[in-house]
C-alpha cells in the first residue's frame, strides 16, 4: 500500500523537505550541545538554533496555502495526520509573533544560567524574578495561541495534543490514593545503593541489556550525558544516554533501559513517514509511556532480574551476595526522596502533581511566584508527610520552568499512567508481558507496541491512538491498581 498518494499532499511534502531538514540539523546540534559540546559554545550553538528556528518559520508559512488546498481533498489517514501536524505548526507560527518567540529564547536563556546559580547556593530569592519574567512570557504566548477554559490550556497542548486543566484534573483524580499509598509503603533505601561499580564494567552491562531488549547499534549509539535523554535524529539514527555515578546501579542501568523504551519508539516508526510531519513520536506523553513501558513494567520486575542474571552478576559481582530477590526489591524499594529524577514508581506521579499546581496557580494569577517555595513546601508535605531539606531539594530541583517549558510536567504523569494501560492491553493479546520477559520473547513485546503504537507516528491524535491501542481512552484508575498489586503485601 502507498501511504501518500493524493498530489497535493505529494507536493506539499516536496516542499516540506526544508523544514524537515532544518528540524534534523537543529536535532544534531542539540545532541552534540548536551554530549561533547565545550561549555563555551553554548553562546554560539544557542544563536544558530534560534536563526534555524527563524528558518524553519518561514519554510513553515510557505505551506500554508498547500495545507490548506489538501484539506479540502478526500485523504486517506496518513494524509490527514500530514495536515493535522502541519497545522498545529502553522497556528503556533502565525499566532505567536516573532518578536515573542525571541523574547522567550532571551528570557529562558537568562533564565537557564540564573537557576543554575540559585540551585547551587539553594537561593530561590535568586531565581524570582527571571521565573515571573518567564511566566510572564509563556501567559503572553497563551493569550497568542487562544484557549477557551483556561491560559494553561494552550500551553499543555503544546506538548500534548488536546490537553487541559480539565482532563488533567481527572487524571489527577488517584493523587489522594496514590499518596495514601506511597505513605503505607515508603521504607528505608536498599544497601545495595551503596555498592560502588566499576564504570567500564557498568557501561558494558547497559550495552549488553538494552542489545538484548532490541536496540539496534547500526541504527543508534548510547553515550554518557548529565541528564539521561532519547534523540531521534532520523529513523535510522536514534541516540540515547545514560549517567554513571560509580555507585548505585539502578540509576544508570534504569536511565539507560528508560531511554531505550524512548528510542524503540522512534525506530519502529513506518520508514515509509520518515521525513515527513508525521513521521516521530504523536506527543510528549505517548513518548514518555514507552519508556516507562521498558522502565516500570519489564526492567523492574522479577522477571528481568531472573533473565538478565548471569550479565548481571557477571559485570557487577558484588550482587551474588545478595542474590535476586534482593536485587529486586533494590530496583522497586520505596523510599523518601524529594528529587522527582530519583522518584520511583509509587510516588513519581506525586511529584508531578505538586508541579502542575504551581504551575496552573501561578497562570491563572492565584498564586504569585515570591509564594512558590511555601506553596511548593505546603503541597510537599500534604503528599509525603514530611518537608524537602532546602529549595534545591524542592521547587528549584527542575531545569524545565527556566527553559520555558510550563506544561511539560503532566505529560510525565500520562506516561507513567499509560504505560500500565498499555500493559494491560497487551496483556490480552500475548499473556502478561513479565511472562514474556522470563524468557526472553522482547520480540512479541516490540512486536505489539509496534502495530498498535509505533508504526503509526503522528498518524492519529494521541487521545485517538491510545484508542486504538488500548480499546478506551485514558484511565489512571489502572495505574493504582497495579501499583497496590505490586506494592502492597509484598
Ligand atoms: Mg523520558
């Protein structure tokens, strides 16, 4: 089957081959800014991202008038997807002005380099006023690109398609049992969180693992970043990372199957979209639900300490004294921690709450951003009963609100809630996917998320798809469900 055949979608995806190639150079540039860039080419490699953006803009209006010829056109679902995404592109780029744009790629910048310094010394009173700058720059850019409820909705469906206060309050409707929850649960950290590793040993044991769940190394590398990430430059050249931190295994082996669960994502996407608009990921949150999938369900079970034994001891020999069992509760233990990054399973959602309402406070002007600390204290301590240790263990931890990203928070939530709707999906078709895992069938795993997921890019909405591949749309009351069967009685 040809996937776009009409001529008017042809055309336009001729002509779409310049901002496709700029999105890819801008793609490169950000993987080289957070892996081996030198700290002092962050001015320029920030001026040549913004004038490719500016590039991009202009390629973008061009195709206004295609866009809107197609439109009218009978369309298979590939091609409506094409003029679903280009037309999201076009509203964000003809209604917020360019002098906004710019304004915000300033204030961020300022911002990003403020923070760093207000964490350092844990200073929030540092950090104030280019925060109430920012927000001020983001309400504006709502007002730009319109809402009907409210100024937060126009920013959640920048990363989420479709989006709002609305739906986000029903998802956020478990937060009362998943706090009951965490505090029933919450114990004390694992002591193999102080066994040190050696780093060649740990590096070879990511490579080995995320081979053995499907990563392709002719179609992707793994390197080492500050802060774990996916980059999916094209189809065929997909980049993840991990971080090392010569103890405390999880963190790495967990970032580096995490970021797996994104890159499968991206290399399973139908070849025949590549290079198109609707050829990555459909929204932030689908994306964050397959590597919560990897993270969540298969790399913290049982099962994958049972599969991936003999290389885990083998590279890391320290835990034959502690055997499996033991390894498992390291990998799933529930413990206090403040920093979201760290967060498991149990509480993870919780953390992100307390950032939505912040930010949903601070939008709608019932809350100003002198209050955020005690507001962000106040909301901690109702979750998890007891206080952060300082602001930098508190509401200065994120690097997202001085990037300008507000609305980012909650698409994580949708990811750690999908994730489990997705498992028990595909529960039905191939028997539970920890099974799979026991002996080692990732290949009916992949296999799965590929047709019901990833094959299908931007094709269909994320509420759409979620559809399709689940048979309902989103319900969090799953997730607390599996997590009371896997947390409670243990
Ligand atoms: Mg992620």
């Amino acid at each position: 089957m040809k996937v776009f055949e009409n001529h008017t979608i042809v055309s336009l995806l001729k002509e779409y081959q310049k901002v496709w190639a700029l999105g890819y150079a801008s793609s490169v540039l950000g993987w080289d800014k957070n892996t081996y860039m030198p700290p002092k080419g962050a001015e320029a490699r920030g001026a040549a991202v913004g004038e490719l953006r500016a590039l991009k803009r202009f390629y973008m209006l061009q195709l206004r008038h295609l866009v809107e010829k197609a439109e009218k056109e009978e369309l298979n679902d590939f091609e409506r997807g094409v003029v679903r995404v280009l037309k999201r592109d076009l509203h964000y780029f003809e209604s917020v002005p360019e002098s906004l744009i710019k304004k915000e790629a300033k204030v961020t910048a300022e911002g990003y380099v403020t923070w760093v310094q207000a964490k350092r010394r844990s200073d929030f009173r540092l950090f104030a006023p280019k925060l109430k700058e920012i927000f001020e720059v983001e309400k504006e850019i709502a007002e730009h690109l319109g809402y009907d409820n409210h100024p937060y909705d126009a920013l959640l469906d920048l990363y989420e398609e479709g989006l709002t206060v609305k739906k986000c309050e029903d998802l956020f409707s478990i937060v009362p049992k998943l706090s009951k929850l965490y505090k029933e649960v919450v114990g004390e950290e694992h002591p193999l969180a102080e066994e040190k590793y050696d780093r060649d040993a740990m590096y070879a044991l990511n490579k080995y693992v995320v081979h053995i769940l499907g990563f392709d190394f002719s179609r992707g590398r793994m390197d080492v970043s500050p802060h774990p990430f996916t980059d999916g430059i094209d189809i065929n050249d997909v980049r993840i990372t991990t971080w090392y931190h010569e103890k405390d295994f999880r963190r790495s082996l967990g970032a580096a199957v995490h970021e797996f669960g994104h890159a499968l994502y991206d290399l399973q996407i139908d070849p025949a979209l590549a290079r198109t608009p609707i050829g990555e990921g459909v929204s932030t949150g689908v994306h964050e639900s397959q590597s919560r999938f990897w993270e969540n369900i298969v790399w913290r079970s049982r099962t994958f300490v049972e599969y991936f034994w003999n290389a885990i001891s083998t590279f890391l020999p320290f835990v034959e004294d502690y055997g499996k069992e033991e390894v498992y509760k390291y990998f799933t233990v529930v413990r206090r921690e403040p920093i979201r990054v760290e967060a498991d399973e149990v509480q993870y959602v919780l953390h992100v709450f307390l950032r939505y309402k912040i930010e949903k406070e601070l939008l709608e002007g019932s809350l100003e951003v002198s209050e955020v600390p005690n507001r962000w204290n106040e909301l901690f301590e109702s979750l998890f009963g007891y206080l952060p240790p300082d602001d930098a263990h508190g509401c200065l931890q994120d690097v997202h609100w001085s990037e300008g990203y507000i609305g980012y928070f909650p698409t994580y939530a949708i990811g750690s809630i999908l994730a489990v709707q997705i498992r028990n999906a595909m529960e039905k078709d191939t028997g539970a996917p920890e099974q799979l895992v026991e002996n080692g069938n990732f290949g009916i795993i992949r296999k799965w998320l590929k047709e019901k997921i990833h094959r299908w890019g931007a094709t269909y909405p994320p509420e759409e798809l979620v559809k399709r591949a689940t048979g309902e749309p989103i319900n969090p009351e799953y997730f607390v469900d599996y997590l009371r069967r896997k947390y409670c009685n243990r």
